[in-house]
C-alpha cells in the first residue's frame, strides 16, 4: 500500500522531496569535506612540527660535528681555510640532496579530498539516474 501512496505524490511533492533529499545530501557532503580537510591538515602540521624540532636538534648536532671535521681536517692539510672549504663543499652537498628529498616528498602528498570528491561523483551519478 505504501508503494501506492508513492505513485499518487504530485510532481510538485516529488520535486520537493528530491529538492530537500539533495540539500541535505549536500550539506552531509560538505561536513564530509571539511572533516577530510581538517583530518589531512592536522596530520600535516603534526608531520611540520616534528620536522621542525628534529632539524633544531639535528642542526645543533651537525654544527659540533662539522667543527670536529674541520678541526680533524687541519691535523692533515694544515690549513684552516682549506679544511673549512672542503668540510663545507661536503655539508652543502648533502644538505642540496636533502632538500630535494623533502620538496619530493612533499609535492607527492595530496591535499585534496578524494573520498569526499568520489562521494560526489556517485552522487551526482545517483541523482542523474533518478531524475530519468
């Protein structure tokens, strides 16, 4: 009987009903997105901040090491300019490939959200089917 009732709606009630189900859609999509944002955003920061605090540290480290190359160095050249300039040759290069790594890395990482745009595309393949 309930299958009747639904056959006897106007289009006037069927177009409310479709205009009010695709706002609540909608506004659930848009919840959706802003949750997926914020989870990707704060995992993010989380990731900057422990980047952050390592590299101070490990800035603090790698200065009393470069000072214990060059010192190392100047036992065998004899020459402080020329054990600094080598060590630091050494340091710019391996600080260039580190960098690079990290941009890579970064540039792999996606912002944008893809569950929430898949959810959008099946729904607007649901809505396109119910309207034929």
């Amino acid at each position: 009987m309930q299958a009747r009732q639904r056959d006897d709606r106007s289009l006037g009630e069927l177009f409310s009903e479709l205009s009010s189900e695709t706002t609540t859609l909608v506004r659930e999509e848009i919840n959706l997105a802003k949750a997926e944002l914020t989870e990707k955003a704060t995992e993010v920061g989380k990731d900057v901040g422990f980047l952050a605090v390592g590299g101070a540290v490990l800035y603090a480290g790698l200065l009393a090491f470069i000072a214990a190359c060059i010192i190392a160095l100047n036992l065998i050249v004899h020459l402080w300019w020329l054990s600094a300039a080598i060590i630091a040759v050494v340091v710019l290069g391996i600080g260039y490939f580190l960098v690079r790594r990290g941009l890579d890395a970064l540039r792999q990482t996606s912002l944008a959200p893809t569950r929430t745009i898949d959810t959008l595309k099946g729904d607007a393949a649901m809505l396109k089917e119910q309207t034929r």
